[in-house]
C-alpha cells in the first residue's frame, strides 16, 4: 500500500521484534519501532528511543512517527514479580497510561491514521485467577469484573476511536513461542538455557514443571501475520480476535520435541523452580558462551523475567491437573484468518533458530 507507515511500540519484545520482521519483508512501508532499547534487529525499520510512561518524551518524538497509517501496540510495563503483578493497581495504571501518551502524541500529527492493533491475552478472561470457561470467546467470556490494564487500555480506544475514520483490533494471543532477548513472558531463552545447564552434566531433559494440563500456544510469526491481516480486513475492524496455532498440547505429550529439538534425550519429570534455580547458572552460563562462541548476553540480560514465566507456564508446585486452558478461535477464522502450525513444529522451529543465531549452543 502506497504511504503505508507501520509504527511498533514495544519493538523489542516478542510481538514487536515479530512485526518489525513481518513489515520489513512483506509490501514496501515505512517502519519505526519505539522502544527503550534499540532492537537486535531493526529488519529495516528507523528506531526512535522513546519512554511512553512519558507524555513530554512521547511529544518529542512525534515529528518522528508523524503521518502513521498504522500503529502495533505491543508495548508492556511488567512488574518484578511478574505473575502477581498482573493484579497491581500501579502496573494497571502504568500501561494504561503509556497507551494514552502514545495516541495524546501520535494521533494529532496522523491524520491518515487508518489502524491500531491492540494486543491482549487470555488473562481477558481471567485465567490467571480462575479455570477458563472452555472455550473461552470473544464477547461472551471476557472477566470484566476483575482489574486489569486490558480494560483500561481497551475502554480508552473505544472512548477515542467514535465519529473517528480510523478502527482498532484487539488480538488476544495464548502462549506466545518467539525469540526475543530480555523479555518477560519468553519460553525458548529460559528453556535453552535450563537444557544447556543439564547438557553439560551429560543428564538428559528432565522435565521440571508441575501436572498437565491441557494448553495451546501460538507461533509470533503467525501472530505478526494475523495482526498485519486486522490492519486491512473489513471483518477485523472494532473487533477483538484469539489467535492460537490451531491445535493443543500438554507439555508432557510435547516434552520429547522440546528435548529432540535441543538435541537431547527426554527425562523423567523433576520438579525444579527455574526462578529459584536460575542465579546458580550464572557462572556456568558465562563459561558456555565463551566455550561455544555464544552472541547472547549474560543470563539476566538474556532471559530477563522469562525464568519465572517458566515456572508459571510449566505449572511449577502444582501436582494436580488443570483446568484446560482452551480457547476458541472460529470468530477469526470465519472473519478470513485461517492460518495455522503445528505446535512442536513451532518449538522445532526456534529452538533450531536459537542455535542457527548462536544465542543457545
């Protein structure tokens, strides 16, 4: 699309860094990712440092996404504890607050402004309160009852977007599997370096998480694709969409991809915090990446919160089974997104990249 101009706030997240690949390799447009931190890489996009908690930094810079046709909301202020900061006042009013700077700043100097993409989660429907009603759906299930900065952000748009020509999307995403550096809710840093602690003791992949339960999980790639897809779709505007790979899994049952994946042998389960474990790896980190020539960074930097995202999504400490974790998606595939993968071709995939970019050995 001609004068297509895609702004990424949170490009160096999981989503973001998704987006900026998606739109530096699909149709020609201007790209500028805003983040604290530049990107590993830009995929050709410009990087504007910006701080959204900021409404004087996100004025600064509004020269600098002036004319956006397109805005990918995939910003996120996490707390240091990161599951109990899901329910804290402050962090509610944190993001709450980097949304409202950002559109204060972005929409007056974007007149063209056609699109903005919303990303929320399964925490819309409140699962990390309570079992999911299953399948959890857009419209029907959503737990408005309980604080949460999706709300706020989403009440904010609404608000905003009347008697505008512009339209918003929400995606609601399940586990997202990707590759980003530093990030809080990302599996193959943690996960790599778990096995990586385990290889070098010549023991195979013990599984350390809790009892199953039945779960889906989503490739960023194919989450990028499908929010490019709501920026243009007629069906996707003011809506809110799941977006899953298409199949389930239970970590259990996928257990043997993971290990094969890593080049390992599966183990037996033995339940270990990676949270807890993670600060005795340091060391033995640091003399992994000079033996193997690694260019990932030092443990923190590398896995950031994600060792506590493990435990939370491998159901550390919990030996019974869950309630499944289920939702559907047949109102973004009757809207026109059919697209789906494999769950353990998904693991394969960026466990392979990981290597192929020597950020794992």
């Amino acid at each position: 699309m001609a004068g297509k101009k895609v702004v990424v706030a949170g490009a160096t997240g999981l989503v973001g860094n998704a987006a900026l690949r998606h739109f530096g390799t699909s149709d020609p447009c201007e790209v500028v990712a805003l983040s604290r931190r530049r990107p590993r890489d830009l995929c050709g996009a410009r990087h504007v440092p910006i701080d959204l908690t900021s409404a004087a930094d996100c004025r600064r810079a509004a020269d600098e996404f002036k004319g956006a046709t397109h805005l990918i909301y995939a910003a996120l202020s996490e707390a240091p504890q990161l599951v109990d900061g899901w329910r804290d006042p402050q962090q509610i009013k944190t993001n709450d607050l980097m949304l409202r700077n950002l559109m204060g700043a972005l929409e007056p100097v974007s007149p063209g402004l056609k699109h903005v993409a919303l990303l929320q989660g399964t925490k819309a429907y409140g699962v990390h309160v309570r079992p999911l009603t299953v399948p959890a759906r857009e419209g029907r299930s959503e737990m408005y009852e309980q604080p949460n900065f999706y709300w706020a952000q989403e009440n904010f748009l609404r608000e905003l977007q009347v008697n505008k020509s512009w339209h918003w999307s929400i995606l609601r995403p399940v586990l997202i599997v990707g590759l980003a550096m530093g990030g809080a809710m990302d599996l193959i840093p943690p996960l790599g370096v778990y096995a990586a602690m385990l290889r070098e003791q010549g023991r195979p992949l013990d599984f350390p998480g809790g009892a199953a339960r039945v779960a889906q999980a989503v490739d960023v790639d194919l989450l990028a694709r499908a929010i490019a897809w709501s920026g243009e779709a007629k069906a996707a505007r003011n809506e809110a969409f799941n977006v899953t790979n298409g199949d389930v899994f239970t970590w259990e049952n996928i257990w043997s991809a993971v290990a094969d994946a890593l080049e390992m042998m599966p183990g037996k389960p033995v339940p270990l915090s990676l949270a807890e474990a993670f600060p005795s790896w340091v060391g033995p980190w640091d003399a992994l990446r000079r033996k193997h020539d690694l260019v990932s960074p030092a443990l923190a930097e590398f896995v950031g919160l994600s060792f506590q995202y493990a435990d939370y999504s491998l159901r550390y400490g919990h030996a019974e089974s869950g309630s499944p974790s289920i939702v559907s998606t047949v109102k973004i595939n009757r809207a026109g997104f059919t697209e789906m993968m494999d769950t353990e071709d998904m693991f394969r995939k960026w466990f392979r990249q990981a290597k192929e970019e020597r950020l794992l050995p």
